[in-house]
C-alpha cells in the first residue's frame, strides 16, 4: 500500500542508466543558474530598509551608500568568480576548491556553510514568495505559514519525481522577473526624468541629512542584512561542467550577465524606492509598493507579483539541486551518512532532498514564515563558504604561479578579506537578531562529521579482513525455541530447530505456577521429542526470564560459539490484522539481536487469512 | 534510554502478586464512586439552559419542569439498579448483564456504548473542569483546550503509575463538592425565606408564561441535553464486589444515597439559576455565575469552584477505571485485540489507558474543550446501556420468577422503557448536533468487534494441532546469505551458514557490470568455500532482485521444504550509530518475512565502538 502511494506521487522507479547528461546553452544557463542570485533583488533593499527604517524618513537616503557598497562587493565577488571558473573548469563549489587547497576539514567547514546556506535558501526564497502573493491577494496573509510548508512539500514532491532542471519552462519565471523589474524601473526613471521626480510619488524626496540616533552599529547591520542580494552568485561556477562547450568561456561570459544584471537591478529599484519614500509595511512588500505606485493595481502589477513569486520559488528549487549533491559528495568522503550517497527510485538523492525539506519547513514553522526574521541567519554561511573558496583560490595562485598570478591573487585575495569583513561584520551586528544559531548549529555540524568520519573509518579498520587468515569456521549449532502454548506455529518452529540442530531445547515462559503445570502436562502429552525448561516472570515479561536462561546457558563451558533463538512468526495475510497480535516474536528479535551475540532465525507461519 | 525516560514516568515495574484487594466502606464508597455522577451538577442545569435559552428571558421557567422530568428518571433509574445490585452482587455492569441475558451481541453493544461513554466521560468532565476554573481566573480562557489535554495527559500517567483508587485522598474532592454544592443552596435559600428573593437577585424572576418559538422539538431537546447529568449513576452496581461485607446491602444504601444528593443538588441549583434569572454565558459557567451571586469573589466563591474543578478532574479518572477493565474484559471474550488484557509494568491496563487518553484528546481538540459541544454526543451510550441493563433484568425477572418478581419486572421493565425513550428522543432531537457521530460509530464498532472475533476463532481453528498426528519433522535445509562485499560480518555471516546447513550459496547484488565483475575476482581471491551467485540490479534495489532469485530456487524439483536467508546484522554500541548505516537488513528481513514462506536467520555482528 505504502509502495503504490509512493509510486502515485514520485512515479516509477527508473533504471539506473537512464541518468541524463544534458548541456546547458548561455541563453538557458543565465536564467536556471541565476535565478537564486536574481530573485534576492525580490528582498535585498528591503532588508536593509528593515534595519535604517528605525531611524524614521529622515534616515532612507542611507539605503544608497549602502547599497552602492553591495555592489561593489558584488563587482568584486564576480571577478573573484570569474577565476574560480577559469581555474576549476571540472565545477568549482567551495566544498571542492577549499578541499583541494586546504585539506579536508576545511573543506568541511566550507561544506557544512553551504548546506546551512541551501536551507536557509529554501525558507527565504519561499517564505519571500509567499510574502509578494500575499501583497498582491491581502486574502492570504494570514495563511503564509500554511502556504509556504505547502509550497515547500509540492517542490519536494517535484525534486523526488526528479525535474529535469534544465527543461526550458524553466527558463521563463527569471526572464519575466528580469522583463518585470527593469519594466517598473524604466517607467520610474521615465517619470523622474519627466516631472523631476515629483508626479507619482507618495512624499516628496527625504533630504540628505544626518539622521538622529545614527550609529555605526545600525549602517553595519543594514549592510549586513542587504548582503543577503548577493546569496546565489556562486551558482554558476559550481556549475560549469554543464556548459556547453567552450565551458569555461560560456560559464564566464553567463557570469558577467548575472553581475550587470543583479547591478542594474538591485540599484535600480534600491533608487526608485527611496525616491518614492516607500518604507517597510507588514502586509506589502517593498517590491509590492514598489510596483504598485507606478502600475497602480492593473493586470501589469499582478504580473510583476506573478513573476516574483514565480522566480523565488524557482530560487528555491535550486537549493535542491545543490544540497543534495553537496550531501552526496561529503557522504562519499564520509563526512555525512552514507544514506546521502544512495539515488532513490527516480535518480536523485532522495535523502537530500527529505532532509532539506525538512529542515526548511522546521525553519519556516519557527519563524512564522517571516522573511525579515530569518535574514539574520541568511548569508553568514554563504559569505564563509566565499572566503574560503576565494583563500584557496589565493593559495593556488601563490603555488602554482601561472601568468599574471599577481593580480589574480590580488583580485581573489581582496575578494577573500572583504568576505571575511562581512562574516564578521554579519556575525556580530546579527548575532542577538540570530546569527548567534548559526554560529552555534556551524561547530556542531562540523564536529559530528568528524565524528561520523571517525566512526566510518573505525568501522572499516574493524570490518576488514585478511583473506589467508579469516575464513568461514564451521560449530555446532545450539537451538532454544520459545513457547507460549501448542500449535501449528510452534510445531513449525521446533521442526525448523530440529532440522538445523541435533541440541534444541524449548523454552515456556509462564505468570503463574497454574500455567506452568498445565504447560508441562501438555508438552508431556504431546511429546515432540524436545526437552522443555518453563521459567517463572513475576513482572510479566517475556524478555527478562528469556535473558537470564540464555545468560545461564552461555555460561556453560561445553557453549558453541552461536546460540539460535529460533522464534515463530505468525504473517497475517492483511497488514492492519497485526494489531490483533501480540508482537512478541518482532519485540523478542530486536531485544535480544542489540543485546547479545546470539542468531535469531525467525519461522514465519503464514496464515490462511 | 526509552526504558529510563518510561520508569520515571510511571515508576519500577511491579510483580503479579502485589494486585491488591482492598474493600471499600459506605463512607468511601459514595464519594469515589459517585464522582462521575454528581459531578455531572456542574454542567447538567448549565446543558438544559443552553437549549432554553434560544427562547430568552421569557422561557428560562421552562427549566424548572425539565428538571424535574430527569430527577423522575433518576428515580426510576434509581430503583431499577437497587435491583441490579441484589441480583448481580459479582459486579453486574450493563455488559456482563446483557451478554449473560441476550447473549454476546447484546453485551457487545452495550459494551461499545459503555467505550465510548468512557471516553466521552473524560473529555467532557475535563473540559467542564477546565471552564470552571477559567471562570475563576478569566486568564485562563484562551489556553482551555492546552490546558484540558494536559489534565488528561496527567490523569494518564497517573494511572500508567497505577493509583489506588481506594485512597482516602480521593474522597476529599466529591464531599468537598457535595459541601459546596449545599451550602450555596443553603444561603441560596435562607436569602429566597428571607428577602422574599428579591434581595441578591441580578433580575426579578421572570413570569411563568408561554414564551414565543417554544416547540416540542427545543423542549425535548433540553431533556435530552439534561440527562447528561444522570450519567455515572451505574458505577456502583458496577463495583458492588468491592464493598465491605455485606456487600449487596451497602451498596444499595450507597445507590440511595447518591440518588438523594443529586436530586438535591440538581434541583436545588437548578430553582437558585432560575430564580436569579440566569443564563449561559461564553466565559462563565452557570455554576459559577451563581456561586458569584452569593459569595461574590471571596475565597468562599474560590472554594466552589477549585472543588468543582476536582470533582470533574476525579470524575474523568474514574472512567480510567471502567474503560481500561471494560476493555480487557470484551478482550478476553474476543470482542477486542488481546493487547488489552494485557497488564502493564504497574499491573493496569496500560492499553486501554493509551487508548482512552487518545480518543479523550483527539475529542477534546476536535471540539476546541466547548462542553456544550460534546453534550450531544453523550448520553446516547449511557442511556443505550442501561436500556440493555434493565430489558436483561426483565428477562432475568420474567424467566426466574423469585418472590415479587412482578413488581421487580415492572420498575426494571418502567426504568427500561424510560432509557429507550431518552436514547430514541436524544438521538433524534440531537442528530444534527453531534448525535450522529455517535450513531455512526457504534455500528462501525460493533463491526469491528465482531471481525475480530471471528478472526481469532478463525485462527485459533487453523492453529490447532492434533497431538497424535501433528508432530516437528526434520528436513535438509539450504542456507542463501546475501553478501554485499567481503569482510567480518559476510565471514560471520557465512559461518553460521556453513553450520547450520551443507547447502550454503552466497548470493551478491551489484547495481553495475563492474561491480559485480570485482566482486567475483576478489571472492575467487578469498575463496570461503562456498558458491558465490552474482544477480545485476537495475532499479539500485537489492530486495527484488534476490526475491527473484528466490523465486527460481523454490521451483526447483529438490527444493527443502525452507529456505533459510541468513542475514549479517551490524550492531552498533550506541543506537543513534545506526543512523549511520544503511538498515538493509532489517528492512530486507521484514520483506521477505511477509511475502515469503522462508526462516530469516539474523546473525549479529557486534562491533566494538
């Protein structure tokens, strides 16, 4: 039953070679690679703006210098990006380049940065979806939790059946978002243009002053909060192998697009919605008003709203394709559980995928599905996984020292230090907003792979054989059969212990002295040609007097290396006729298997109905 | 660590011998076993209003003659069960009554009607608990529903602990209640002798006239609704075997004096409501309401209410008496999955405490704890039972024939024919408003019970064995062991194999041509004596494919009447390890157990760390 659900929601299982290796075009790679970085425009600004708005309208125009610093660290993190492409054509993720440079844990540490990162992806981009339906259908405000776990299930159930991520309907949602954004701008700086800036606004320009109550704190932590527009850039770069051909050209060239586009975009719409004097409101998002002034409520607006949600939800699904395949690659180095490893029935890494919806919806849940709440927790792990990636670029440099390595290590050492600045900046202007759980959840993660690594490796060492030395040894077989009355099962268990063992010995556990008797007077008649012992539980428990008489019997000195607990099974022919049974027979294996060194050999009886 | 968390729960397990025994006086007999029903003043009056009160102001007289209808009942139910004690003094519960009239089936209905009054009994008791103790301290509102479920969970672990009953601390509540109950009315009535009762009073008393919309229909339904308050008055012929000698004689003084102190507090409250003008209201209980009118806040008007509170809470306990022994009675008779006759590691039913605790919970939630709403699905089942009760005394009456046997039968067959009456109006003037559910379900039960039953006999036939000709034979066992590489656990694994049988093939499952080219080269290598079978796997599942592989050994000429499959289990030191290991085995035992007539042999390796 549970196998046909499964089969109606994910489909048929599919064979191992049908595994595709299809190869994306620029036109392609730009909108499914980009679609992560892109839609951060959909909240970018608006995080900061959640931060000045504090300081009242006096304090907006401070949105632009800091957005103008963001987009220099993007110039920066784009032609850091550019070498990383250039130098790992093979797909540069910063697991890899921080591996291959700097040893395994701190391939680790980038690793377990990345995955904190992809989850936090989900919940952002989703919760953020949401967030612009919900601007544009007031209706379903108060229902956005309810809405994104959803929104999460139905991307989980999509990965689990297996998207072909580079289907051309994917290409749409960020061509529109691109075709949206730059729309609305073109219309704003029409209008400036046009009435000087004074014709569709809701209030006049803020003037440029020092606002009260600004500190250096509340610059850092809006600039903290406005990095979260740059999550997603790496994308292209891990990706490169699926290029097609020049890869490496093509992933670059693709990359440059992503820069000037994000650029355009991010300050386009960060200038527009300060002329505008637009600030943070519960139930509209920043975009949403955004959209609005310009487009009034038309079917132009819905469509920017359509498009944005459309995208973040896209943004999303990316999250997918990568934390189960980082999940895979660290399994294989035994630094996640090796369940990550294995492909499900459709191909992906099912695993992966499960878990990473389950820690969305846990993120989301907790949240409340509030974008602004979960920005603290955002781009730490993104921006340590940069400065790392962007070290290890540095120390390849500095090795390998090909032509121009100077101004390489230059372009990828600066683009390292300014990483760094924003981790620590983020982490400690974060840190009671939320990035205090990222900074405790990293060290844990990191320390229970090491362990899992150390446990794998530990079990390996133990596990492996010399082939002259160890071979199989042959024994006699002891066998105890326990019972609980006579019958048909019982008769079918000691004919099974009997057939592999000449030393069976049944076993009758009973409550009271009455039993006892009564058991031993039947077996006499019966005669089965076995000997029974009867035990005595005064707590009612099967296991205990079970466990005792074994102790007993191990203890013995003429003791065989093995023991068989040889234990009948009644298989009903209906799965829900197992509530009428006791299970004692699957409670008796499990206790006895983690407890003792001892065979169980369970004798099914299959009922006739 | 399971086993840690269950004894500090509910305390070290007890042995078979220390089940006690203790007999109850008259003194503790009324209030332990009166709880439910005199509790049930707390909401009874409260349940005719909120019918009555659609009227107004003008019908809240209407209240007055409907009260006194159900105490006429309660009187004949009364009398109809002094009869029930004399003639069943081994405890004559509707269902021991009805089986041993009519036979199993009736017995089986009044049993199901008697499950799901249990249940009923402890979420409507809890939750009217709850609301009285909001309506002392109003910050409680909001949480009622938290708050009922975790008085249930309370109440549940207590009896998984086990309590005595008998203890001289659950007298306390009832005769705290009992106090309660009569003072008000004392003071209630002193102030009507002396002010004429016009002194307290919030309104003057209305007139007694015909109020507009009065219908046949609302008055039956406001019966049907009061009768709630005559549940729980069966618990004493229920429990006569626990009185102190003479056991018949004390319990009928018992039954008459619960019958005289219910008709007293209801009616007595029931003219103090009307007389102060009354009427329901969303956060105060009607008792509440008019304790205030005379006490005021005091901690008089505190002292009713805690004492309400723990009557209800009580109330609600006692059904953890009846439903788990009810339950493991209708097992024994088949009527249930034997799971319920089992005594747990305090010597209570610890499955029916699970299982009332549960169904309590989902009602509670599902009905956000509004008493009023789970009015309508109580009573049908009391009042079906005793109907069953009374028509088996008729029989009992009519077929034995002791002295005055006329008149008996008349009161038993009147007390009948009043039940009947109450379960055909209630299911009628209530069905739209929950009644339903239950005349759903019952029938739903009723069948469930009787498959099971028929499934047990049916498995018991097919279990039997004939001493003389059903005897263990012996036969030449084959022994496959499923590999999936070479090391400790497969050489483990394998010399079991090679001792329990001569016929032992290894059989290994590889998901590529590679794989299981290099598993064949290294086996070669090792050479461990025995056959390796090498099956390709497309799908990456080892399950089907060796199922297969099965399939085509059994349908050999000499196949062995069982195969045996013997399976290397890796058992970790820690259980949280085994998250790190595929759990093949397991689920590969599980699958081939269900589907297969094959012995699943499990041979542990335990591993060190």
């Amino acid at each position: 039953m549970f196998g046909g659900i499964k089969q109606l929601l994910i489909g048929r299982p599919k064979k191992t070679r049908e595994l595709s290796d299809e190869r994306l075009s620029k036109l392609k790679a730009l909108p499914i690679l980009s679609s992560d970085a892109l839609s951060s425009v959909a909240y970018g600004y608006e995080a900061i703006l959640g931060e000045i708005g504090l300081l009242g309208v006096a304090g907006l125009w401070l949105g632009l210098p800091i957005a103008a610093a963001i987009t220099l660290l993007l110039i920066t993190l784009v032609l850091s990006y550019l070498q990383v492409i250039k130098a790992y054509p093979g797909g540069g993720g910063a697991y890899a380049v921080a591996k291959d440079q700097f040893g395994p844990v701190a391939g680790l540490i980038a690793g377990s940065a990345l995955l904190v990162d992809y989850t936090l992806t989900v919940a952002v981009s989703v919760t953020a979806g949401v967030a612009a339906a919900a601007s544009a259908v007031p209706s379903l405000a108060p229902h956005t939790v309810m809405i994104s776990v959803c929104c999460v299930i139905v991307i989980m159930l999509l990965n689990l059946r297996g998207i072909n991520e580079s289907a051309s309907v994917f290409m749409w949602p960020t061509y529109a978002f691109i075709a949206a954004i730059l729309g609305v701008e073109a219309i704003g700086y029409f209008h400036l243009l046009l009435h000087g800036g004074h014709a569709t606004l809701h209030t006049p320009p803020p003037s440029f002053e020092v606002p009260k109550g600004l500190t250096i704190i509340l610059i850092l932590r809006a600039f903290a909060s406005g990095c979260s527009a740059l999550t997603g850039i790496e994308a292209i770069s891990n990706a490169t192998p699926q290029f097609r051909s020049p890869e490496s050209r093509n992933a670059r060239f693709t990359l440059c697009m992503l820069g000037i586009l994000l650029a355009v975009m991010f300050l386009g719409t960060g200038y527009l919605t300060f002329s505008n004097g637009i600030q943070v409101h519960a139930n509209q998002t920043v975009l949403s008003q955004l959209a609005a002034t310009y487009l009034g409520h038309s079917w132009l607006y819905y469509f920017v709203q359509t498009a944005t949600f459309s995208v973040l939800i896209l943004a999303a699904n990316t999250s997918y394709s990568g934390f189960p395949l980082l999940a895979a690659l660290m399994s294989q180095d035994k630094f996640m559980p090796r369940q990550f490893a294995a492909r499900g029935d459709r191909l992906g890494y099912s695993n992966g995928i499960l878990s990473l919806s389950a820690l969305a919806i846990v993120l989301i849940i907790a949240f409340q599905a509030q974008t602004s709440a979960l920005i603290p927790l955002y781009a730490i792990g993104v921006f340590l996984s940069f400065s790392l990636a962007q070290s290890g670029m540095v120390k390849r440099w500095l090795s390998t020292k090909p032509k121009g390595w100077q101004w390489r290590a230059l372009i990828n050492g600066f683009g390292a230090l300014l990483s760094l600045i924003v981790t620590v900046v983020f982490s400690i202007a974060k840190f009671a907003e939320g990035a205090w759980i990222v900074l405790i959840l990293l060290p844990i993660l990191i320390s229970w792979s090491l362990r899992i690594r150390k446990h794998y490796n530990m079990i390996s060492r133990e596990l492996q054989i010399d082939y002259n030395k160890h071979r199989p040894m042959t024994y006699t077989p002891v066998a105890i059969v326990p019972v609980g009355g006579i019958n048909r099962v019982v008769n079918n268990s000691i004919s099974y212990a009997k057939s592999i063992s000449d030393n069976v010995l049944a076993v009758y556990v009973g409550f009271s002295d009455e039993a006892i008797e009564d058991m031993q007077n039947k077996w006499e008649e019966w005669d089965p040609g076995v000997r029974l012992s009867c035990l005595r539980s005064q707590y009612r428990s099967l296991l205990k007097p079970l466990a005792r008489f074994l102790s007993s019997v191990e203890f013995k000195e003429e003791t065989p290396e093995h023991i068989t607990i040889v234990i009948g099974q009644l298989v009903t022919k209906h799965w829900w006729h197992n509530f009428l049974h006791n299970q004692t027979s699957i409670r008796m294996r499990t206790w006895f298997l983690f407890r003792k060194d001892i065979v169980i050999a369970t004798v099914p009886y299959h009922l006739n109905d």
